[in-house]
C-alpha cells in the first residue's frame, strides 16, 4: 500500500443505530482501475463520500496523496450520484452544464468540447439534461469529471442505467484512464461489471474490506470453490 495515492483507513461511520462503516480500509494505486465490490448497503458509496470530503467519518482518515480532500489543490469529481438527476437542471442543455463547471474551474469552452468528444456526449450535449437517458446522464457525470483532468477519479456504480453497448464504451474509457496513470477507484454491486474492467478488486461486506486482491487471484480463489466471483464473494 505504501504507493497509494489513496489511502482508507479505518473509517467508522454510523447514521444513527446503523454502522455504514465499520474500520474499512483500502488502498488506491495510481495506473491501475481499482473495483469497489460489494452489495447495496455494503457501505461503498459512504466510503467515496468520506474520500470527496462529501460526509465526516467517525473515526479513521481518506487522504489522497498523503492530504485529506479539503487540502487538495485540484478538485477531484465523484461521478454517479454527484450528477444524478437532482443536480441537474432539467431545461439547461448538458453542454451548459459543463461550461458552468468549467467555468469554476477556470476552463474554457475548448476543454469542454473536447471532453464532450471523449465522452461520446456530441450529439446530446446540445439537448436539455431534463431529456437525457440514464446512460448519457452518466456520460455527463463523466465528462464533469473529467474536465480538470484529474489524477485521482472516483466513480460510484457508472455503470448503472449503461447500455451494454455504454458499459463496453465505459469499460474501455476506465482503462484507458488508468493506463495513463491515473488512479481510478470505481464502485458496483455487481462483480461481473468489475471483473473485466479492473486490475485490483477491493470487495466490501458490512462496512468493511472482506477481500483486497488482484483479479487474477480473486478468480484463483474462486474457481478453487468451484464458484463464480459473484458467488464466491458477493452472496
Ligand atoms: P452501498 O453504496 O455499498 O450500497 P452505502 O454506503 O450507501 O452502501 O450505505 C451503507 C449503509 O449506510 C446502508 O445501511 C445505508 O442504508 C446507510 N446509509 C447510507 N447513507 C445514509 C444516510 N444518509 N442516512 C442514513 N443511513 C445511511
Ligand atoms: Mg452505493
């Protein structure tokens, strides 16, 4: 864990009688896709919160780059939940969108035509975010993410409301991300949408880290139980 750029450790998190997070700790690797396993209430999206600065933990420290997110010079972009559709107004185009958050960021019109390019945004970027699908809302939370050209990005389920066509296309972005060094951490219930995606596999359980490995041996792992990944470690 020692080249992290991400570091969890020991975050504890309740919300009133119940524990969200329970000592969950993990790293991040920069040029690798680091996948975010776990069921619905296994505690990934409150982890990702704590990370952005989003929620206070209760216990332990999310420090990227050895600081906590308050401390970073660059803003870094969660992407899903961030962007879902009660961040959006419904009558602005999604292109607005970006120049606004553009904009705040001190960037200009070109950056946000060229990440509407990387995202395969073109031709819904000109309609208004009410409209959009599921699928191109995420390629908006995306392309917002993207803007600033971070080195570290935090993406909760972008899979959810993908086409299979959106999750090949999303697949391929995430590495291609991560091939140029960046860290990316990205989130799912399902193991089959991180199998074929990530490098390292990091599955949650009730609030903490139930398994942290590579693919590869996440697989070994499993086929030694005659199980799927889904069924070794997810059920
Ligand atoms: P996941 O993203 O893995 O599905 P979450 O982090 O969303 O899990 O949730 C972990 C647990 O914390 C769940 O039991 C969930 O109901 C609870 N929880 C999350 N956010 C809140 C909140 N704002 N208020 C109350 N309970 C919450
Ligand atoms: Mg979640």
């Amino acid at each position: 864990m020692t080249d992290a750029c991400v570091v969890v450790n020991g975050l504890r998190k309740r919300f009133g009688p119940t524990i969200a997070l329970d000592g969950m700790s993990f790293g991040v690797r920069p040029g690798l896709v680091t996948g975010f396993a776990g069921p619905n209430g296994a505690g990934k999206s409150t982890t990702m919160r704590v990370i952005l600065g989003l929620d206070a933990a209760d216990e332990g420290t999310a420090l990227i780059g050895g600081r906590p997110y308050r401390d970073l010079r660059r803003p870094l972009c969660q992407v899903g939940s961030l962007l879902d559709a009660s961040a959006l107004q419904p009558g602005r185009t999604a292109r607005d969108h970006l120049m606004w958050l553009a904009r705040s960021q001190g960037l200009g019109a070109r950056r946000v035509d060229a990440v509407i390019e990387q995202v395969g945004l073109r031709t819904a970027a000109r309609r208004r975010a009410g409209g959009l699908s599921l699928g191109m809302r995420q390629r908006l939370g995306i392309a917002a993410a993207l803007l600033g050209d971070p080195p570290v990005l935090i993406m909760d389920e972008p899979f959810n409301g993908m086409d299979p066509e959106g999750i090949i296309w999303i697949r391929a972005l995430l590495r291609s991300l991560a091939a140029e060094g960046r860290a990316v951490l990205v989130s799912s219930h399902l193991m089959s949408e991180l199998q074929d995606t990530a490098d390292h596999v990091v599955v949650a359980g009730r609030g903490r880290v139930i398994a942290d490995a590579s693919v590869a041996r996440l697989l070994e792992t499993a086929s030694g139980r005659r199980a799927t990944l889904e069924e070794a470690y997810l059920e």
